[in-house]
C-alpha cells in the first residue's frame, strides 16, 4: 500500500519520525529521573504506565487507535483457532508504529530502574507485562466498541470522548480533594501514586518501585493485580472474538420506518429536501453529534487554561476556535453519506439545490449551538458590550468552514465510519493529503475570519461597543457571503462530480 501511494509514504514517514522524537524524550526524561531517587521514580512510573494504559484503552473509543485493517471477522474464513487469532491481532497491535514506539519507550525503564538490581529484574517481567497490557486493553475495548452498535454503543463513545476531553479538569479536581488545603502537594502526589500503584491500569508499573523500598509483599500482591487484570482482558476479547467469528457483525438501521421527520415539517422542493435530509443527520447522526459536544466542551479547556479566571476578553471569545472547527464537519458530508448517495444522485437533484440544502441543514444545527455558547461565555467574562463581536465572528467562522466545505466536499471522499459502526472507528485509507488538504481549508477559514476578529480584538481593546457592533456587521457580511459562494461553486462542481463522488464513496466506505 506504501509503495502505492507516495502521501501514505510520507504520512509513514512523518509518524515514524514524530514516534521517534517522543521516544528520544522518554528515554533522556527516564535517565534523568533515575538519579532523582527512588520515590520520584517511583511516582513517574505508575503515574506514566498507568495514564499510558488509559490511552491505549480510550483510543479505539476516540482516535481509532487500533488498525482495524486486520480483524477478528475478516480472519474468520481461515482454518485458525480462536488462540491463533488473538496472538496474531496481538502482534499486530505491538508490531505497528504506536506499539513499537510503546514497546521502546517501556523499555527505556530500565534507565530509570538502574541505580536499584531488584528494580531492574522485576522490570524484566513487568514492563513487557505492562506492553501486553496496553495491546490487551486496546483490543478488548475495541471489541466491545465495534459490536456495541446502535445508541448505547455510541453514547458510550460520546462520555469516554466528554471525558478525554476533559482530563485536565478531572485530574485538577481529584489532586484538590487528594488531603486539606494545607497538605504538601508532594504528600498529595504521593497519596495518588500509592492508590493507582492498586489499580489494574497501574498496579503492573509500580511492581519494581515497591521491591527496591523493601516492600515486598505489597510487590508481590501487585503483580497478581497485574497477572489478573491480563486473565481478565483476555477472556473478555476471546468472548467477543468467538462471537465476532461465528456471527459477523450486521448494521441496524436506527430510528423507526414510516416517520417522516423534519421531511414532514420542511416544505417541499429539492433544496428543503436536502435541507430536512442534513438536519436529521446533525440531530441524529452520532458522527455529527460528536461535533456539537466539542462546541460545548472546548470552552471548559480553555477556562481551565485560564485556571479558572474567566472574566476579561479572552475567555469571551472562547466560542470562536470551537466555532471554526464546526463550520468544518461537512468536509466529509459526502462520505457521511455512504450507499444512500446513490438514491440523491438517483433523484437528479441539481448540485446548487444538493449543496444549499446541506449547508441550510448544518447552519439549522450549528447556529443555535454557536449563539447559546457565545451567550454563555459572554455572560461569564462580564464583558456584554463584547457579545456582538462575539456572535459576529463565531458566525462567520461558522459560515466562512460550511461555505468552503460546500466546495470541498464536491471533489473530496475520505474514509469515514459507516453508519451504525462505531463514531470513532478508524477506517483504513486516510491518507496525509487529506490531513494537509484540511489543514489548508481550516487556514482558509481562519483568512475569512480575520477581519471581524480584527475588530472584535480593537473593540474589546478600547471597549468600544461601536467596534464591537461593526464586527457583527462584517462578520454576518463575510461568512453569508462566503457561505452564497460556497454553494454556486460547489453546485457547479457537483453537476461534474456527482457519479465520481459516488465511485469515491464505494471505494472508500468503511463497510
């Protein structure tokens, strides 16, 4: 497939290349922490193995961390028992790039265990015991996430990704209730290694720590946590993968047959049926939904960044990067589509009525979210005068992505999750030039976007409410303009494209 493709090549080579610059980190951060004594050692490397595995664990939910270009059911016509099957997909799972740069990076433990000979020969079993974990984690989730279809398999994935997303905050808050106000934050830290050191996601990294302190029965009863919790994940994903070979997965249509929906509600003509058809997408979709939760999620990151201090302009105008994003989402709506592309090219639907409709769907979606967050941001940063430039800019990052997606998405097909799969699944196929493609359009709508951030920053600069007023002015101007252009131009291109976008979306579809 690398040999095929020079952006996958390179794409390869930029993640060997960032893989290798993080090992070189935690190799010379492991040395140099070895000679900090044992309880600093200690402290890394529970809390590093631990978070590691929680990564390993939450990425099938949220990255597409596990290759599922091999899996159990594709390897289910081969004379392979269920043993053979797991051990393969477990070498896959060490043999790629993440596993490799995690097996490396583990390794590079032994630098931090020197200076202790018991450290180091627990490490010799523990820490390939701690990869193992890490494969077995990923792959047992992953099992449990690609067969969870329907709402509660997806609404699962939208709190682990809510929860990721929030980690900073999280992790704040327990530290705060970790001992009283006047505790040493050292005493704090050391109280949440040694409860960690008992979790099956830590229990494996602390085995050495506790050894070379004397502490030999508290080791020993670590490492059964650890053997444990390695009997448990196996039986787990061999229970799925018997299932998963016997009976392939199916895909169940959601919602109910014979509700009309927003088709019910929108009047009739081929832009107000594209419109209806998008909207139960955002509203429905969980692939969508996803993005609507980023919308209300980010400005939290950005307040914990602020560390709690909200009040002032900056924090008023939190909404905009997240509005930016959204604005963004339809770059795959033709993907999104999958088989059903078909039936909207079998209608004969022009691709200015195609194009429009879709944007009206996305803006129905994204509009209020947009003006209910700015309001809330605004509200909390005491800075009222500000809201205009607020709205005015957050709209016309919104506008300035859905106009230049109504383009984009004419020419351009990405792998996507197929509808009722897992919203975080990685489907093979993406490749680097769709990465920088995307990183072009986010630059481009940023350009769009320049000018009313312009005088939202000189409004909130002088405190002027003219500036801020004129703003929203040229911000409603620039993205509804952006927004008409997107689709006259992209209807154009999509009288063209249309059956080569449909060829796209069957060699690309994540079935």
């Amino acid at each position: 497939m690398l040999a095929r493709s020079v952006w996958q090549l390179v794409g390869f080579v930029f993640g060997i290349a960032g893989a290798a610059g993080a090992l070189a980190v935690a190799v010379v951060g492991l040395a140099l922490i070895g000679a900090s004594g044992l309880d600093a050692v200690r402290g890394v490397m529970t809390i590093g193995g631990a978070l590691l595995v929680v990564g390993w664990s939450i990425a099938p939910l949220v990255a597409g961390g596990v290759d599922t270009t091999v899996e159990a059911e594709q390897l289910a016509p081969f004379p392979l028992t269920t043993r053979q099957v797991m051990l393969a997909l477990t070498v896959v799972g060490i043999a790629g790039v993440p596993g490799i740069a995690t097996t490396l990076g583990v390794l590079s433990g032994f630098a931090a265990w020197g200076r202790w000979p018991v450290a180091v020969l627990a490490a010799v079993i523990c820490l390939p015991l701690g990869v193992l974990g890490c494969v077995l984690a990923s792959r047992t989730v992953a099992s449990f996430s690609n067969r969870g279809r329907g709402r509660f398999g997806n609404g699962v994935a939208l709190v682990a990704f809510a929860l990721l997303v929030l980690t900073g905050p999280i992790l704040t808050g327990l530290l705060g209730l970790v001992g009283g106000a006047g505790d040493d934050f050292a005493e704090r830290i050391g109280a949440v290694v040694a409860g960690i050191s008992w979790t099956p996601v830590g229990a494996v990294w602390a085995v050495p720590g506790d050894l070379a302190a004397g502490a030999y029965l508290s080791g020993s009863l670590k490492l059964l946590i650890a053997l444990a919790t390695l009997a448990a994940l196996w039986l787990l994903w061999r229970r799925n993968v018997v299932a998963a070979s016997v009976s392939p997965r199916r895909r169940i249509a959601s919602g109910r047959a014979g509700r009309l929906s927003w088709f019910g509600i929108a009047p009739t003509g081929a832009t107000a049926a594209g419109w209806a058809r998008s909207l139960r997408y955002w509203l429905g979709d969980p692939r969508y939904l996803r993005n609507l939760v980023i919308v209300v999620l980010l400005p939290a990151l950005f307040a914990f960044a602020l560390g709690g201090h909200v009040e002032g302009p900056l924090f008023a105008f939190a909404v905009v990067l997240p509005a930016l994003l959204l604005g963004l989402v339809p770059y795959a709506d033709v993907a999104y589509d999958g088989s059903a592309f078909a039936s909207v090219l079998a209608t004969g639907i022009t691709g200015r009525a195609d194009r429009a409709g879709r944007l009206l769907g996305a803006a129905s979606a994204c509009v209020p979210v947009v003006l209910g967050v700015a309001i809330v941001t605004v509200a909390l940063s005491g800075r009222w005068e500000l809201l205009p430039a607020v709205l005015g800019t957050g709209l016309c990052a919104l506008f300035a992505g859905l106009g230049i997606c109504a383009i984009s998405s004419a020419y351009i097909v990405i792998p996507v999750p197929a509808s009722g799969d897992n919203i975080f699944k990685r489907v093979p196929g993406q490749t680097f030039t769709a990465g920088l493609a995307l990183m072009g359009f986010t630059l481009l709508a940023g350009a769009l976007t320049a000018p009313a951030l312009g005088l939202a920053v000189a409004a909130a600069v002088a405190g002027s409410a003219a500036l801020s007023w004129l703003s929203l002015v040229v911000g409603l101007l620039v993205g509804v303009a952006a927004a008409v252009a997107g689709v006259a131009i992209g209807g154009r291109v999509f009288d063209r494209t249309g059956p080569l976008l449909l060829a796209r979306v069957h060699a690309t579809a994540g079935y």
